[in-house]
C-alpha cells in the first residue's frame, strides 16, 4: 500500500486487527524504500500520520474529561476532593485507543528511521558561495553539484519570509532551469554569468553551489534535502 488516508484511523470499521492489517501493509511500502534510500514523500506523510495519531489521542483525553463526575471521597485532613466519572469508556473508545497507541508506536519506529537517513545524507551536503556575494540573498541562483554526475543542476531559488505564531518562517521556492554539463575548462563563475545572461537577470544575482559527495535518488531525497538545508543554510549565514 503506497498511500494512507489521512482520516485512515476513523474511516470505516473500528476494529483493531483491520486497522493494524492497513497500517503494516503501508509501512511496510515505507520499509522498502528507505531501503532504497528514497525519503520523501514517505518521510513527510509518517510525520503527518503520527501528528493526526496524537491530535486524535489529545481529542479523546479531552472528551473524557469532560464528561460529568460525581464527589466520590472527601478528604478533610488534606483538604482533598475525589471524584469519579459518571460515564465509562465502552469497547469502541477502548480499540480506537489500541488503535491510536500502536499506530503512534509503529510511526514513530519509521520516522526515526526516515530521520537518521535525513541527517545522513545531510552530512555529504556542502554548501558555499559562488563569486562575490549580492546584498541580498533572498534570490539567486542554486548549482546543485552531485559528484558522481557528469552535470550540474540549476534552479532559481526565491525566499519568502512570512509570520506565523509569532515567528518568522522562511519558504523555499526554486524553478528548475537547466542541467549544464561539467567542464574543465569553465568556472562556476563563468556558469553563474551565462545563466543570468540566458534568463535575463543582473550579473550581481547571489549564486550557491551545494556539493553532494555521496549518490542517493535525486528527485526522492537529494532535492528535497538540499532545499530544507540550504534554506537553513541562509538563516543562519544571512540573516
């Protein structure tokens, strides 16, 4: 099973065994291609599935608690009161807690895969500056230089800045441009100027080459990787 619904704990039946049976059955799709080295977007949908899983299992303790309770023990010496609920959890709200705790457990076990997978192919990225650097770094040029090909991939890249919960969050937009053949004889710099030339942008444009010395699925995991890394890159060298 390539996909999960994102409503899959609470569509259809309630049963714990069915449930399990469609759960398995799409991590074990996930199992297979973090084999391969293909992080997203399995990556990206378990992070999705275990936050829904908890905002579910939140959703429940909340309406538990709110249910009537009724004084059941005073305690005069500790000036503490009892209470117990009126209302008590039926076989239904039992298996969608079984359901809710062994998907959270399964995830979880997935994600940190996912995860060490993320940070090892973050650690064969490198990131620098092309010629001299703009003023302003909210738009240029990426090279995306994996080693073990005989091409550079380049995109145009533009950061937004918006507010959300009080914070400033950065967003990471690059359209693709072209794929440039690797050659002794020509500089970056040189690259970076014919692009700008070909699209019709300012020479003082910023540029960046990511070098990625290890070979991993380009569009799966290595183009995902660069982006949040380069975007983090630039927060914390330009700010």
């Amino acid at each position: 099973m390539e996909k999960l619904a994102d409503d899959w704990i609470t569509k259809g039946r309630l049963d714990f065994e069915y449930k399990k049976y469609i759960l398995l059955a799409y991590l074990q799709h996930v199992g297979k291609s973090f084999e391969q080295h293909k992080l997203y977007p399995s990556f990206a949908d378990l992070i999705m599935h275990y936050k829904n899983a908890a905002q579910l299992k939140d959703g429940k303790q909340n309406l538990w608690k709110s249910f009537p309770k009724e004084l059941t023990q005073v305690d005069l010496k500790n000036f503490r009161l009892f209470f117990e609920s009126k209302v008590t959890e039926d076989d239904q709200l039992l298996e969608l807690e079984n359901i809710i705790d062994f998907a959270m457990n399964k995830l979880q076990n997935h994600i940190m895969v996912g995860k060490n997978i993320f940070d090892e192919v973050e650690k064969q990225i490198i990131i620098e500056p092309v010629g001299v650097k703009a003023l302003g770094e909210n738009e240029g040029l990426l090279l995306i230089d994996p080693q073990y090909e005989s091409f550079y991939h380049v995109y145009q890249y533009r950061i937004s800045i918006f507010e959300a919960a009080e914070e400033k969050i950065r967003g990471l937009q690059t359209v693709f441009i072209d794929r440039i053949k690797k050659s002794i004889g020509t500089t970056l710099e040189q690259i970076k100027i014919q692009v700008l030339r070909n699209i019709q942008l300012v020479s003082n444009y910023s540029a960046f080459r990511v070098v990625a010395l290890q070979p991993y699925p380009y569009e799966e995991t290595l183009l995902p990787i660069v982006k949040r890394s380069f975007s983090s890159y630039l927060d914390n060298n330009y700010r």
